[in-house]
C-alpha cells in the first residue's frame, strides 16, 4: 500500500522559482527520502532525512521533516529547466530496506 | 561505478512468451528488489530479497517470479507474461547495515505484452 502521499501532483513554475512539494505519511518512520526520476528514467536519491532530524540541506534542495504531522516538504530553489522531473518521497520499513513510496509530483520548470 | 543494471531496456513481447528481465548490482548489496510503476498506481514493490537464497513477495508478486542464486543479480522472470504486465520495471538494491540506506535504482526496462 502507498503511505507516502505528495501534493501537488503537479507543478509547473518559471526558471529561477521556488518549488515547494509536499509529503504526508501514515506510521511511524526512523527515516523519509525523496527521489527524482526524470521521464521513463530510473530514480534517483536525493536526500534522507533522518526521523530526529527537523530540517536538511543540500545545494538547492531543503527537506523539513514534521514527526508529529507525519509531513515532509521538499523546496528546490532557483529552480532550473533541468529540474523537471517527477519528485517522490519514500518511507522504509522499520523492519528492513523496503520502501514505500508516493504516486510523485511532477514538476515542470518553464525555461 | 556502483551501478544497478537492467536488461533488456525495452521489451515487446507476445501473451504466454516466457522472459526474464535480468538485474546486477557492483555494490555488493545484501538487498534486491524489484517494483513496477503504472500511471496513477506509482511504483509498488514485485518481489524482494534480504540475502542469497532469500527472496520474498511484495505487494504484487502474483504472475512473477524471482531467483536470487548469487548476490549481485537478482532476475524477475514472467513464466506467461499477460498484457496487465505491461509496464515500466525497475530494480533496486541497498546494503542492510545500518538503519539509513538509500537505494540505487537502475535504469528501467520498459515492458509492453501484446
């Protein structure tokens, strides 16, 4: 079953615009990632926030974690037209390295 | 390069045609798994494996079947592929050491059954 849910499903902004997504999850988690997948393409790691952890950077990308929301926000920022991809959030199972994942939002940055 | 490989990339096959779509993995990962994506489904998980010898369902196992003889390759086999196993087809691996492991994902392999 999904637990990872994003919202917007779909997004489209200008280059040089922030991009914001959303992640709601449903159990209790020790971690949450996002992934990229550009069209037809394998996915691909961005981050791992761990479940102690309220907020994570790397280069343009800033993930915040809210435990007792169950939410995760990812923000891209100065996006650029090679950020267009879909974007995915992903829980594993306590119990070992199975993932769940998100049905993804697709974000579309305009040139 | 740590890298997840899949072949074929793309498949178009005929209903009843047996086929294996083969997974290998460089990183000496202990866990292998296999998902496939739908529209508006997302990606939900085939089969998995913790280990050699080890392989156990996902949330769709049903008209799949999976070997894990050797630690880096993980083969998902359609015995009577059907059109409903059309799909695109990922392969993942992770180590299980430790609590946070991301997983490498290959590339896909884009299936469609006539």
């Amino acid at each position: 079953s999904q637990q990872g849910e994003e919202d917007p499903q779909a997004l489209s902004i200008q280059e040089g615009e922030n991009a914001t997504m959303n992640c709601s999850y449903k159990t209790s988690i020790n971690n949450l990632q996002w992934y990229r997948q550009n069209s037809g393409r394998g996915l691909v790691h961005l981050i791992l926030i761990r479940s102690n952890e309220r907020e994570k950077h790397s280069g343009r990308l800033r993930v915040t974690l809210d435990t007792s929301k169950k939410s995760s926000s990812l923000l891209i920022t100065a996006s650029r037209a090679a950020d267009t991809a879909s974007y995915f959030c992903a829980t594993p199972e306590t119990s070992g390295s199975r993932l769940t994942f998100g049905e993804g939002t697709q974000l579309t940055v305009n040139p | 390069e740590a890298q997840v490989t899949q072949n074929p990339r793309y498949l178009i096959t005929v209903t009843g045609k047996k086929l294996t779509v083969t997974c290998s993995q460089n990183m000496n990962h202990e866990y292998m798994s296999w998902y496939r994506q739908d529209p508006g489904l997302g990606l939900r998980q085939i089969y998995y494996s913790m280990n050699v010898e080890v392989t156990d369902k996902g949330d769709v196992p049903e008209g799949y079947k999976v070997s894990r003889k050797e630690k880096r390759n993980f083969p998902l086999i359609l015995e009577s592929p059907s059109p409903n196993q059309t799909s695109l087809y990922f392969c993942a691996s992770t180590r299980l050491a430790g609590t946070y492991n991301e997983q490498f994902f290959g590339p896909g392999t884009r299936l469609t059954v006539l």
